[in-house]
C-alpha cells in the first residue's frame, strides 16, 4: 500500500514541477531491486560520502542501463506526506548537486523509486529500494 500511494504522489508531484521523462506507470515491473554504489550491507551510507561521491543506482545484471530514477527526499516536518520527489535521468545525481545538499541530513530514510531500465531495446521499472544516511 506504501509503494501504490508513493507512486501515485510521486507522479502527482511531478507532474505538477513539470520534470520529464517516462512515465514508470506503464512499463512491466521486475521483481529486482537497484542499489547504490557505497552502500553497506545494513542499507547504510554515511552523508560525507554521498556528498563526494553522490548517489550512484547500480544494478547487480550489467546487461540492464539505468535510463532514470525518482529520489524521494524527506521534508524534516515529521509529516508522513512531506516529502520532495526529483527525477533525474542516467543512472546518479552528482554530489554536488544543490537540491541533494541541502535536503539531506544524518538519519533521514531517502528511497529510490520508479527506476527505469532497459534491456534490448525494452523498458522495465524496478521495485523500490530504501536506505538510511548516517553521520
């Protein structure tokens, strides 16, 4: 139920900011999840190293390119529903990135959703995959 209302927000969400792209909503679901490059095996990363080197999705079947993916960032209100969704298309969001710095901080949950791949031609959107920053 998490991931059906976070879909439909994350859509609503983008289009009312106008962000493009495909639209995950019409491609077929693999059951596989992405991952992101530093990560631990606790779904951790620290905060310093997101800021070096970014969030980087990276998939375990290299014969699969990541075309884009949606980062939810949490809004620090304590709202369930607060909460920012970019789109950024290929496969990271670089370090530097001024949306990126200033929304995280240590211990927020940031989820990665409606990943688009694609393989031979076809388009597939993966299942959702979450993580903890840590200090």
């Amino acid at each position: 139920m998490k991931l059906k209302i976070l879909i439909y927000l994350t859509f609503l969400s983008i289009v009312a900011t106008g962000q493009t792209g495909i639209d995950p909503s019409k491609l077929p679901l693999v059951h596989y999840k992405p991952n992101v490059e530093g990560i631990s095996s606790k779904n951790e990363i620290g905060i310093q190293v997101v800021f070096r080197q970014g969030i980087k999705v990276i998939l375990a079947d290299k014969t699969f390119k990541v075309i884009q993916f949606d980062v939810v960032y949490d809004c620090h209100s304590r709202s369930i529903f607060d909460f920012d969704i970019r789109r950024y298309i290929g496969d990271r969001v670089d370090g530097r990135d001024d949306f990126l710095r200033k929304r995280i901080l240590a211990g927020d949950v940031m989820d990665i959703a409606n990943t688009v791949i694609e393989k031979d031609g076809i388009r597939y959107k993966m299942e959702e995959f979450s993580f903890i920053v840590t200090n």
